[in-house]
C-alpha cells in the first residue's frame, strides 16, 4: 500500500486504519522532510521515500 502523506495528522490516523485492514507493507511518500524515517515506521510505514518532484510515476517502474 502506498500511502502519499500530506498531513502527519491524517497520516497517523490512516496508518492505524491501514494496518488493522490490510497486510501488505505500508510505503510513505512525503515530501516534508522535517519528520524523520523512524517516525513513519513507528508508525507502521516499512519504507519512507522522501521526493521534491510531483510526479512520483518513477515508484511504478
């Protein structure tokens, strides 16, 4: 499940829904780079990927 974060907010409240409902492994997108990688795992995220760009179609390839 890719999960593309705006809000840490919004994020830590879907994440708990995410992880309850699905089993696949949750990947963050964000661009705001002020949080750290451990701070999205600890809340279920088993990768952070941070980008600058809008276009994050480089994740399909």
């Amino acid at each position: 499940m890719v999960f593309l974060e705006d809000s840490l907010a919004d994020t830590c409240t879907l994440a708990e829904v995410i992880k309850a409902s699905i089993i696949a492994p949750l990947i963050v997108v964000t661009k705001n780079k002020k949080y750290p990688k451990r701070l999205y795992e600890c809340l279920g995220a088993r990768h952070v990927v941070y980008t600058n760009c809008n276009d994050i179609t480089f994740l399909i390839h």
